[in-house]
C-alpha cells in the first residue's frame, strides 16, 4: 500500500481509471487516452484495465474505434466493486502474530483493526463511481508527449 493510503497503488490506479472511462460516458477510450488523462503508467494501467474487463466492471473492443467503456452505469459500480477486482480485502481471520493464545479470538488490536475493515468494506459498498465523479471541473488536460526528432531524408523508423 502507498504511504498514508488505504488502498494499495493498484486499487488507486483501478479507481481513477474508472472514474476517467465513467467522465467519457459510454464513448470507448483507449489505454492511452486513459493513462494520459489520469497520469498514470500505460503499461501497468494494461494490466489493471484487463483485471478490471475480466470482472464485468469495464468491456472492451478491438478495432480502429476500439478502447474500453464501463459495463455497467456508474450508479451500478460501488468503489469495493472496483477495489475487489484488483486487490481484494479482506477482514482478519485470525490473528496475524500467530501467538497461541490468540487462537480462538482476535487479540484486542487486531480486532480493532478488524472493525476498521469491516467499516471500510461497508462505506466503499455504499459509495458508487457516480458518487465519487467531480463536479462541474474540468478534465485535466493530457499529458503531452515529447515531439518525436525528424531523421534525416531517406531513413525510416522501424515499424513496431
């Protein structure tokens, strides 16, 4: 988890990828377009949209208007839904320092810290992307790419 979140990086990058794709209403965006608007590395946001599709929480579509969208409304997507897709959590079971006197039952921390989970479960179930989307701001603007050198006349690029 990064420093002072409750959320691991993952979880972070999974939510403010759907609330982009939600602010796009139904138009299809690419992987690029979303690391731009929401500032975030492409390749690992790859990975995070994919998690996010196998779950039912985005679709996507190949081809020249291909991209990704939300599968469902943004009134139908809680934050758990999307945290739960990439990086589950989950409640203590058992405590975690393995002390054999804490067997049977959560030692007193651990069974706070139990209820701080259980309380963050319960909100972020309650809590939709539509709950959560700005109002009247703007979109940050995309990153922009460095213009790429010209070559001199007669070579190429290699083709990727």
């Amino acid at each position: 988890m990064a420093a002072g979140s409750l959320i691991s990086q993952t979880a972070e990058y999974a939510l403010r990828a759907v609330v982009c794709l939600a602010q796009h209403a139904g138009e299809a965006c690419t992987t690029q377009i979303v690391a731009d608007e929401t500032h975030l590395p492409q390749g690992y946001l790859a990975k995070v949209m994919q998690s996010l599709t196998r779950a039912g929480i985005l679709q996507s579509k190949r081809g020249l208007h291909g991209g990704f969208t939300l599968a469902r409304p943004p009134s139908e997507i809680s934050i758990f839904d999307v945290i739960d897709a990439v990086d589950p959590i989950r409640p203590y079971v058992t405590c975690p320092l393995d002390f054999p006197w804490h067997c049977e039952t959560l030692c007193p921390l651990h069974r706070s810290l139990d209820d701080l989970i259980i309380g963050f479960i319960e909100q972020s179930k309650r809590t939709t992307i539509e709950d959560i989307l700005p109002r009247d701001e703007p979109k940050p603007p995309p990153r922009r790419r460095s213009p790429r050198k010209a070559l001199p006349r007669g070579r190429r690029r290699a083709s990727r």
